[in-house]
C-alpha cells in the first residue's frame, strides 16, 4: 500500500525570531527627546540600559492618549504636577501632535535645572506647546487645566494633585501613587475594628492594607466630588510596585452622599480620623 503524499499550500512557517517590531504608539526612536532623556544612544536606538523605561513610556501614552482625546476640549490644557524629566511630557505631547491633536502640556516641577533642561529639550524638539515651569504643586495655579497628572508623587503629594484637579474642574484627573505614610500612621495609632487584628497586626499585610485603604478614600472622595473612577495596575509590578493608576473622569458619578457615607464607614473600620486629601476638600 502506497500512502499518497500531496502538498498543503498557503500556510507560512511561524517566525521564531525576536526582532519584529513592536506594535508601540512610539514607533520611530530617532527622536531629539528620546536621545536627550537618555533613552536612545547616538545611533538612534533604545539603550540596552532604558529598555524597560522605553516600555514604561509607551504604556502611558496608550493610557493617556485615548483620555486625552476623549476631553471636550479642542485644545486641552493638560499640568504634569511634579514631572520630573517630563518623559511623558515629551512622549504624550510627541504622540498627540502627530496625530494632528492640539494640545498644551505644562510639566511642573520643583528643582530649576530639571524645569531648565525640560525647557531646552523642548525648543530643540520644535514642541511649541510643550513647556515646563517651576513650583510646587499645592501652590501651582491650575486653573484653566482640563487634565491634571501626577506620576509617583510622594505621598500626600497625590492629594496635592488631586485637589487640584478638583478645584480646577479638570475634566480628567489620573494619579499613580507613591508612598502612603499618613493613613498607616493613623492605622497604627488608631483603634480599627477588632477583627482586622488578624491582618493588622503583621507588618507587611499593615503596610498593603494602608495603601489600598488611601487609594480607596482617595476614589471615594473623587466621587463624592462629580467623578466616576477606576483604580488598575497600569505597568507591570516586575518594573515598580508603584504600579497602581486612579483615574477620574468629570461626570457620571453615583450618589455624593453614599460616596461620603461609605467614607464613614471606612474610617471606622480602619481607626482613621481623616484623609488628608479631605482637609484639603474641607469648606
């Protein structure tokens, strides 16, 4: 018996190799920006070295683009509150007025030289509506702003940037924590409900329970003030376990008293005696 043997056509050999392009907002590195931040060498490719930071910063831009674009604002006004470098200054404000999107992007930051360098890289760049300008972020005028940031500010510096936001009417308001210092002080001072002891009493479960009871009261407050919110993982935990996003958006909220009843509740139940981000709220 002879076994028939015939061709199969029309299927092609998976690839196995690892240098195909990344489907990445970022897709040309040969950038004045990316070069002068570090990320690329003088031949235009991705150091070895900022290779993760690289991705970091093409995962914003997919965050931050499409809430950007979603603003009623034909040119919105968006403040990075403690920017830094500005990276994602750059990399939004490079992505967005490729695509044809107007925009003002303001990095503000506390140290001269990072706001003087951010200055220099952006003329060099050609992004005219790019710039940064010192100062602190409680005292920063935000008025006017349709979207406030804030990327890994220390602390109580979130609720710095969030309060602000929220007196601005800001449309969007997106803040990655970073530290969570005055809630666990007042967990540990405080007299939480007897049957959390279990949790509490461990140092490191302390610790995690404290930043997603600030980041909780943290959402509960933007609710009771106009906002719908969402609370994700917005880069991998291998990267920085500072990796969580609060993100805000203006309208659509449930109800301001059920917001501020649960917030009751939650501070009784962990011996808190009041959020930070509430006495900036306070009347």
């Amino acid at each position: 018996m002879r076994l028939k043997r015939t061709e199969i056509a029309g299927r092609e050999a998976v690839s196995v190799g690892h240098d195909r392009t990344k489907n990445r907002p970022l897709g040309q590195v040969g950038k004045p920006w990316l070069h002068a931040l570090g990320i690329t060498g003088k031949d235009g490719v991705v150091r070895n070295d900022a290779q993760d930071k690289f991705r970091q910063i093409n995962r914003m831009v997919e965050i931050f683009a499409p809430l950007i674009q979603a603003l009623d604002a034909k040119n919105p006004r968006i403040l990075d509150m403690g920017a830094g470098k500005g990276y994602l200054d750059f990399a939004l404000y490079d992505y967005l007025s490729g695509l044809g999107q107007a925009c003002e992007i303001i990095g503000v930051e506390m140290r001269p030289q990072l706001v003087a360098d951010g200055n220099e890289h952006a003329r060099a760049s050609g992004f005219s509506g790019l710039r940064f300008e010192p100062g602190t972020i409680l005292d920063f005028d935000a008025r006017g702003a349709d979207a406030v940031i804030a990327l890994h500010a220390c602390d109580t510096a979130t609720d710095d940037a969030i309060y602000q936001g929220i007196q601005a009417g800001a449309g969007l308001i997106a803040v990655a924590p970073c530290c969570h210092k005055q809630i666990r002080r007042q967990m540990e001072a405080g007299r939480p409900d007897a049957n959390l002891d279990f949790l509490l009493r461990h140092g490191t479960f302390l610790e995690k329970q404290a930043e997603m009871v600030t980041d909780g009261l943290r959402a509960l407050l933007l609710e009771a003030n106009g906002y719908r919110t969402k609370v994700f993982e917005f880069v991998s935990d291998a990267h920085t376990p500072k990796n969580n996003l609060i993100v805000a958006q203006k309208g659509g909220a449930g109800s301001r008293q059920a917001a501020l009843d649960r917030i009751v509740a939650v501070k009784a139940m962990f011996g808190i005696e009041k959020h930070y981000l509430e006495t900036l709220l306070a009347p």
